[in-house]
C-alpha cells in the first residue's frame, strides 16, 4: 500500500482531471490506457489523504504500477432538486387521536426516523417505500406525517454506480475479489456522504453519475488528452443549441481548463414543505461545510458550481441573495425554475394530483405523487395549505408580467371574469371566499389538530408572497438558465380557465354507466349541459351545489358545480393546458422571468418534460457549456 500526502504537486500538463475528494472514479481507457498498464485503485483516508492498494505481485512483472495523482484545486459542484425530489423522514413518533371500542386512542402513523417520503426502490419506482403505504391514507394522516415541522431529510435514499466505477484494475489472487467489494462499497459510500442518498435517483442519479464522470473524463496523461477531453474539445468553437441570445463561442483553452480541477458531485436535498427561504439558509451552511471540507484536506477550494432544478432554483436563490451564499458560490446553473411559480399548482390546489405527468418519468412520479400527497383537493389541501414551501410554487404578482392569468368562460368562450384584477392573487384568489378559491377553510385540518387552521395557511401564505416580494428581482451573477418551450408535446397551465355552462345535474341509479362517475362520489350522477342557456350575475356571487366541491371531470381536471344568480345550476371544469412550456412550467408566464437575472447563457427549446429535462441530451450539453464558462474567472497556469 502507497499513502501519499493531501496535497500532492499539480504535474504539469500531465493531471488526470477530477473526481471526488474522498474517491475517485477509475478511468481505464483501451485507446489511452496501455493494455500493460496496470493502475492501482486510488482511494481515501478518512483525513482526505489520497491511498492507493496493491497486492503484491510476481518479481517476473516488471511492468510498473501507475499512480495517478488527482489535481489539488477542487470546484465542487452542488446539486438541488426539485420540490418532492428530496427524501424525507419522521424525526419523531407521529400519531393521530382516534375513536376505537367506544374510547379514544391514538394510532402510531410513522415511528422516529421512519422513511415517509423516497419515491425509489431497487425494483421499480411503483414498489417504492411509501407507494404501498399511502394506499386509501385518510387526508387526516396525510396533514400529520407530511407537515413541515414533523419531517426532516433522509439520506438513505438508493444509489447506483457508474459503470465506469465499476472497474477495479486488480491483479488476479486470493483476496482480489474481497477487495474489490471493499473498494466499491467504498465508493458507494463516498457518493452517500456527498449527498446523493437525500435525492430521488429515479429522477436525478442517471444525470449526477453522467456529470460527475464526464468532468472526470477531462483528463490528460503522457502529454495527451483523454478520450473525454477529446469528445469535450468538440465543442470548441460552439454555442450552446436554443441560446435566446448567441454567446461567445468556447475556446480551446477554456475546455482545456477543466483538467487543472477536480468536480466532486455533491447532492444538496432539503424539506420541501418548509419555506425556501429557510431551506436557502441551510443551503448556505451546506456549501461552507463542503468548501471547509476540502481545504481542511488541504486541497484549494474557492467557491462551489450550483445546479438546480424547478424549485431548487428558488432555495439556491434565497442561499445566494439571502444567506450569505454568494460569497462561497462561482455561479447558478437554473433548470426548468418556475421562476414566478406555475398555475399547476393552482390547479393542485382545486383538483389535486390525479392525472399529472409528462413523460414516462413524469407519468410514473405523477401517479406516485397522487398515492402521497392525495389524489383531489380534500386529501391536498392539509398537505399543501400548511406548506410554505408549496405555496411559494403559486402564481405571484409577477406571474403572466403581472396580468390576470385565472378566466371564467362561458360555452362559447366569453370571457365573464378573469383574475387576479388588481394584481393581487392573494387576495383575490388564493384567500377569496369565492367558489374558485385554491384552498377551501373546510378541509385544511381533518386531524383536529389543536390549532387555528386558516391562521396557520394564511401565515405559510404570507410566507410564500414574502419570498418573491424579496426574491423577485434578485439572482445569483453570473447565472445561467435554460427552460421548456414545447408548444406540441409537453403543454402547461399558463393560464387556467374555468369553463361554465349552464347544466342540469341528474342522479343516478346505483350501477348506472355513464362515463363520468367519480369514485369519491357514492352515487353516480351525470351533467346534461345545455351551451345555449344564458349564464346570469357575476361569477363571484355564484354559489356551489352541495356535494359538488371536490369532484373531478374526464381527464381528471378539477370541477365545480354551481348555481348562478339566477339559481340556475352551471357547470364549472378546468380545461386541459394549451401554453408552450415543459408540461408543468410555462414557458412566458413563469420560466422566462429569469430574463430579469440577466443571465450570461439562457436557452429555451422544447422536446422534454418538466421532470425528466436533465435527461436530455440537449440540456446536457447545456450543462457542459455553462461549466466551462463558469470557470473563467478561475486562474490556471498558461
């Protein structure tokens, strides 16, 4: 065994580009790796020292063992994801007060330290820990185990290796299959003590395992550029495909750049139902933990590379311009960032989960989504109506450049209310009293907790409308940015529209077919609409049928039925999306208000969904560009 010091000289023209700190992920290349060439596995002490294991060999094989020294500057690069892309547990017994045998007692939830949300598993996504859980969950257990102050991150999330990490150069023996074990349980563990088992991999493992081995891959050895850096110098002389405005074309040397540093891929996951504003702080006190990390192992480490996506950017925001953050961070890299938040939401708040997704990612998530946080807005609202974090992805004054975005429509399009009207969706649609408000007072606390409900709501309310009255105008520089523009596949709620029509509202016998019954209703009815029938008064004063308040449609789009101020019964249904976006983000609305960052790349293209984007190769190449500029203000030697 051969232990080197922490901080070994940088070899001129002759690094093996980056990996992690605590492992490095091997690179055996046939093209640029001699077949004689034997390497020894590199590894770390706890201390951050770099140790590399070999068994000794025959003195027949004089062949010498290479040990590749890693660079001594190290860029990590931090990764934030989305809401409900970060794992979560109990962090304490969690019970619920019922009436069992005639007396009260209280029923065991979810145990201290017990996973309540991890969408992955081993086998599909569909078997996950908590999809089999929430099967038939009152919306009362739903408000108990998934409040914000009842959950913390878990980092016990699935992981994968690369393939490329599992190749373990060692020479043929006794004990060669127990120490390859050793080394890749090693770097199993590495990756989980640099975040990764606080995320859903499903969504976002396939996409840090491609990064973090394609920055390694930028790597030079015996003077010549590794098969990785060849394929990055291609983009020599490029711009990044869908830029709004055409950037400089990169250089040479700012490709080659990437071999004078190492790119540990960290995961940052955090609690997505508390305020971004406080997930920010955290945030912040992460990345000066990872920076002191690696100059405590005497490697140099300026500043971190930030990697968002969707709400992600707005806790990456608040680290940045809030926190303190933007002393430790080179720059923001903004995916699919619902900048101004995304109508979606407003349709979960009336509707609920049922029916989301884009995608085959986005369809698999959606219906777990559904499972979790309920599939209509009764079994939502105790979920969402607490969350700061949540209702911080609501529509604000910004949204639409501050116009109204929210219309009542008659049969044949005419427009008889649209909202907000004074530029104020917290008045005049989130806190309204009106049949189309996004949160009914009735249904936010179905456990009976000892609490006002509706002073609780209005306060993660005024916490969200806080966040982008402080955050509106206020990005990290330099910022980068890309979003969905997709008018075809992958449409998005910029608007909403409620759909009204006069209707006559029939019974039905039990068993009857009639293609629209819900399961939540106990007795099946039909809609018989007559679009030539007026509609009379003001929307605002209509008022809602009894039963008929949380009710889905075909397609499960949220419905409502009403009486008009005539008393004349009228049918209300949210109609599908038809905006260009990424199938959750609209494109104008909302995603293109990072133009007011003023970022140094910001591309806009269409062909992904919202949750699967860092999936696509044109975002991919996205990402590379904006690395690689990234470092510019990083100094090398010429």
């Amino acid at each position: 065994m051969s232990r080197i010091p922490s901080t070994p000289p940088d070899p001129p023209g002759d690094t093996e580009g980056s990996g992690s700190v605590l492992d490095y992920p091997l690179r055996t290349d046939p093209v640029m790796v001699p077949a004689t060439e034997r390497q020894a596995p590199r590894q770390a002490d706890a201390d951050g020292a770099t140790r590399y294991d070999w068994r000794m060999t025959s003195r027949r094989q004089e062949d010498p063992v290479v040990l590749y020294v890693p660079p001594t500057r190290v860029v990590p690069v931090v990764f934030v994801p989305g809401i409900m892309g970060s794992n979560l547990k109990a962090i304490r017994d969690i019970e619920l007060s019922v009436v069992k045998n005639g007396g009260r007692t209280r029923e065991l939830l979810a145990s201290r330290g017990e996973r309540v949300w991890n969408v992955d598993s081993t086998t599909s996504p569909l078997k996950a820990d908590n999809s089999t859980r929430w099967l038939n969950a009152s919306a009362a257990k739903r408000q108990l185990i998934l409040h914000k102050d009842a959950v913390a991150v878990d980092d016990r999330g699935h992981i994968e290796l690369h393939s490329n990490d599992l190749v373990v150069p060692l020479p043929v023996g006794n004990n060669s299959d127990r120490q390859r074990k050793q080394v890749l349980a090693n770097r199993l563990a590495d990756k989980r003590a640099r975040g990764w088992g606080t995320i859903s991999w499903y969504s976002y493992g396939p996409f840090l395992n491609w990064l973090e081995q394609t920055l390694a891959g930028a790597t030079y050895r015996e003077g010549r550029p590794s098969m990785g850096m060849q394929d990055l110098l291609r983009r020599v002389g490029r711009s990044p495909d869908g830029a709004e405005t055409a950037p400089p074309v990169l250089t040479d040397a700012q490709v080659r750049k990437l071999a004078h540093f190492r790119f540990p891929v960290h995961a940052a996951g955090y609690n997505w139902l508390q305020s971004n504003m406080d997930s920010g702080a955290e945030l912040a006190a992460q990345i000066r933990r990872i920076r002191q990390q690696y100059t405590a192992q005497g490697l140099s480490c300026e500043k971190v590379i930030v990697i968002t996506h969707s709400m992600g950017g707005l806790v990456a925001r608040a680290a940045s311009q809030l926190h303190g953050g933007d002393q430790d961070i080179l720059s923001v890299i903004h995916g699919v960032m619902p900048t101004d938040g995304a109508a979606a939401f407003y349709k979960r708040f009336v509707g609920g989960f049922d029916g989301e997704g884009e995608g085959v990612l986005g369809r698999v998530l959606g219906e777990i989504a559904a499972r979790v946080l309920g599939p209509s807005a009764r079994e939502t609202t105790p979920v969402l109506g607490f969350g700061p974090g949540p209702m911080e992805l609501a529509p604000n004054r910004h949204y639409n450049g501050g116009k109204p975005w929210l219309f009542i429509t008659s049969a044949n399009g005419k427009v008889l209310k649209q909202l907000p009207e004074h530029g104020d969706p917290y008045r005049e649609i989130y806190q309204t009293d009106a049949w189309w408000q996004a949160i009914n007072p009735e249904w936010l606390n179905p456990a009976k907790r000892e609490i006002n409900p509706l002073e609780e709501h209005l306060l993660a309310l005024d916490q969200a409308a806080e966040y982008h009255e402080k955050l509106a105008h206020r990005f990290h520089q330099p910022t980068f940015a890309y979003y969905g523009n997709d008018a075809r596949k992958h449409k998005a709620w910029g608007t909403v529209t409620w759909r009204a029509v006069a209707a006559s509202y029939v019974q039905l016998a039990a068993g009857s077919q009639d293609g629209m019954a819900n399961p939540t209703v106990s007795n099946h009815a039909k809609w018989s609409e007559n679009a030539q029938k007026p509609l009379h008064g003001d929307p605002a004063l209509w008022r809602v049928l009894p039963g008929r308040t949380d009710v889905a449609a075909n397609q499960a789009l949220p419905e409502r039925g009403l009486h008009d101020s005539s008393g004349q019964p009228v049918r209300c249904v949210v109609q599908p999306p038809t905006d260009p976006g990424d199938g959750t983000v609209p494109a104008a609305e909302s995603a293109a208000g990072v133009r007011r960052g003023r970022p140094v790349v910001l591309c806009r293209a269409g062909g992904y969904d919202h949750q699967g984007s860092y999936n696509d190769a044109g975002v991919r190449e996205f990402v590379l560009d904006s690395v690689l500029r990234s470092l510019d203000p990083l100094k090398v030697p010429a």
